[in-house]
C-alpha cells in the first residue's frame, strides 16, 4: 500500500514499481520477507501448503487432463516483448476508461466462487484488498458472504458483479436487483457453465463444496430463494432422496450445512441442525444452479431486470462475440474459465485478437484465463485487451495470507505491468499495441 512508504521516500513518486520494490528491499533490512512468494510457481506451492487438499483441488483444478489450464499459460510463451530502450520513461500511466470511468488500472479480480475454502474472512477479504488498489472486483455469484455484507466491508471498492443464470428467472431477477441496489458497476453474465465441466482433481476427492452448504451465500440470503426453500420443505421433495451413510464425515458436513443455513431459520446451530430447511437449501441449489437450455434468446430478458450495463464472459469464438454485439451487450469478456470446463479447449489468449478484431473497439473487451503475472497482463494488453482479470493468483494470496497476500500479490502484477511498460518504451497503457509484441 502507498500509505506505508515512508514519506521521505523518493521511491513514493516513481510508480508502483519503484513503491513496492521500496517496501520489500527497505523490510528485508530487517530480516523481513514479503508475506507472500512474489514467484507464481512459488505462490502456487505455498497454496497447496497453507489450504486443504480439497481447496486446492477446487482452487488449482482443471477440467479433464488439465490440458487446458496448461496451454492457457502455454500460449503467453507464443510472443515476446520488444525492449525499447532511450525513451524516456520516467512517468508511466496505467490507467484505462473501462464502463464509463478512467480506472487507475488495466487490472480487475475475476469473480471465483467458495473462497472460504482459502481463508475464513473469503470475500470481505478479497473486496477490501482491491480498494486499496483501486482494483474492481468482480464478486461471484458462488461468493461466501452475501453481496450486501462485502459492500459494506468495502463501501469505497469498484464491484462487479458475476450471475450464473439460474433455472429459476425470478431468482435471476431477485439477484440482479440485489446487485445493483449494493452498488455494483456492471452485471457479469457467465455463459460457459451451463453444464458443470468434469473437473478430475475434484472428482477423485469426492468433493463438492456447495453439497456442503458452501459457496451459496447469495442463495441463502435472497427471498426468492429462501421461499423456493420454504415451498420444497413443505412439499417433502426430499423424502425420498437415497440415505447417506453416516459417518463422521458426515456428520461434519451436517454441521457446515447448518451453520450455512442460518440465514434461513434465523437461528443458532443446534436450531438450525434440526431445522430441514439448511439441507433443503443445498438441494434447491443444485436444482436451480445454471441450465444448460439457455440460449441467445433468453438473454434479453437481463435487460428486463437491471438497468446495469451487461457483459457476457465465456466468449471464445469469433462469431460469438459478433452475436453478443447484435445481443446488445455492453462487453466481451474472453474467457474459457480457467480451463475449467473444457479440457483441450482453444487457449484465450489465441483467441482474443479475432474476437477483437470483430468486437472492432464498440465495446470494451475483457481477457482472463493464464494470466500470472505483470507480463502476461501486458501481452494481453497489447493484443487488444481493455482490462485483464486475474484469478487464480489471488485466491493463492488469500489462502497464504488473507486479506494482506491478496494485496501483496495484486500489488506485484501491477508493479511488474508497470516494469514492463516502462522497459518496452511506453509511459501509457493507451499507447501499448502488438508493435511491443514479435511471435516468438
């Protein structure tokens, strides 16, 4: 953060580079190390080390052989950065107009949902991290804590926030309203999880956290949901549901339910371990959680519910990205979720410059997927990209560090992006295009 340069610092006017190069060299006098590996590889270990097995699993996984999540990265090795030297480069400019404003940076948080699995405080965490950055955040609709309780954690944080569309339209409905009365930018339609992607890490763990009450927050806390809930119970949809075996496994995850649902009984854990209404609450998500019959078609009707500019991410293709302009949308986010849902999937960053090309600069383009640090951001960026999210990275820093890694590891792509500019020969992420950039 700025505010813990010391003020005599000359280091404090020379960007972010110069500021968080300042504080690691100037702690290190001390013996102090940074809370966080600046490495991706090294931050990636230090993950698996600080959270379960299963968090990681979830965290870390792909879909399939993983061949996606490899060539996602992979595909960064394709091109290389120009070196410019004697330019001078002495005052550097990150930012970029996203939705309307000047951002401080090219940067966003992709939205990632259950991060409670990485720290307890999950999304309040992440929430106030980006503000001090000056950082959007794009909350999950898998988040942790409602969106209502992370706007109220970070009241001066740019949010975004990301709708998986449910089976049940007033459901959609009840949480765009929700969205755009916490103060949420922009809505983020995912489209590419239609149907769960066969995720093997998490497969051979027999591990899904929303069957353990986690990860539904924005469920548990909105009143439409809460009576498809209340209706299923007095139904007994349940009744003839296949036992599980009790063990103390089991037990457990009765617990975490409960716990979970207190948002639904309104009262203390052994209310709520007797209640059926947690439980009943975990079986309405499954039901409801996305629908693989949505088409072009039914997106219209989001214009219904919010007047928030609608950005559709999980465009690969070419030809999608011409749709989701004739769709009337008000981004492109290029995206093949992490390698999450497709195992050899097209890379991102392959792409991204036809979608582009055929988005044509009507509406900004978003880029996720492989990006580890300040240089990959930078390709990206000189590709055609308006804004890069970052994902994993992240989820990395908050399970090593709570709410301080997740600003550390921020902090780093951005000190590197603003390197990287600066090394090239440009002062201004306006100025970047594929002249930084040879085909390896």
């Amino acid at each position: 953060m700025v505010s813990s340069v010391a003020p005599v610092d000359p280091a404090a006017a020379r960007g972010i580079s110069r500021r968080a190069q300042s504080q690691v060299y100037r702690a290190g006098i001390s013996g102090a190390r940074p809370r966080v590996p600046v490495d991706a590889a090294a931050l990636e270990a230090a993950a698996r080390k600080a959270v379960s097995a299963e968090a990681f699993a979830y965290i870390a996984g792909g879909a399939g052989a993983e061949r996606t999540t490899r060539a996602n990265a992979a595909a960064f090795e394709r091109w290389q950065i120009w070196p410019r030297p004697l330019r001078d480069v002495s005052a550097r400019d990150l930012s970029v107009d996203f939705l309307g404003r000047r951002r401080p940076t090219p940067l966003l948080l992709a939205p990632l949902g259950v991060m409670e699995m990485a720290h307890a405080d999950a999304d309040l965490a992440v929430a106030r991290a980006a503000a001090t950055l000056g950082v959007p955040y794009t909350l999950s609709n898998q988040a942790s804590f409602p969106m209502e309780a992370v706007a109220d954690a970070a009241p001066g944080g740019s949010r975004l926030f990301q709708l998986y569309w449910s089976a049940d339209d007033d459901l959609n409905a009840s949480l765009l309203r929700r969205a755009e009365a916490s103060g949420c930018e922009a809505v983020v339609v995912t489209l590419d999880t239609h149907l769960l992607g066969w995720r093997t890490r998490d497969l051979d763990l027999a591990y899904l956290p929303f069957t353990r009450g986690m990860g539904i927050a924005q469920y548990t806390s909105d009143p439409v949901f809460q009576q498809l809930v209340r209706e299923r119970v007095r139904r007994g949809s349940d009744a003839a549901a296949p036992a599980i075996r009790l063990t103390p496994k089991t037990v457990a995850a009765g617990v975490k339910i409960a716990r979970k649902g207190s948002a639904l009984t309104g009262a203390g854990l052994r209310e709520s371990l007797r209640s059926p209404l947690p439980r009943a609450a975990v079986e309405t998500f499954l039901d409801v959680f996305s629908t693989p019959a949505l088409t072009w078609d039914d997106l219209a009707r989001a214009r219904e519910w919010t007047s928030l500019p609608i950005l559709l991410k999980g465009i690969v293709h070419p030809d999608d990205a011409a749709r989701a302009l004739d769709a009337g949308a008000d981004g492109v986010w290029v995206s093949n979720h992490g390698g999450r849902q497709i195992d050899q999937s097209v890379p991102t960053l392959d792409a991204l410059p036809a979608v582009v090309e055929r988005v044509d600069g009507r509406v900004p383009v978003v880029f996720d997927s492989g990006v580890r640090q300040g240089s990959d951001a930078f390709i990206a960026l000189a590709l055609g990209a308006t804004v890069v999210a970052l994902g994993r990275p992240y989820a990395y820093g908050l399970g090593v560090a709570g709410e301080e890694g997740v600003r550390e590891v921020v902090r780093n792509v951005l000190a590197e992006l603003d390197i990287t500019l600066g090394l090239s020969g440009h002062t201004a992420i306006d100025e970047v295009g594929r002249g930084a950039l040879r085909p390896a």
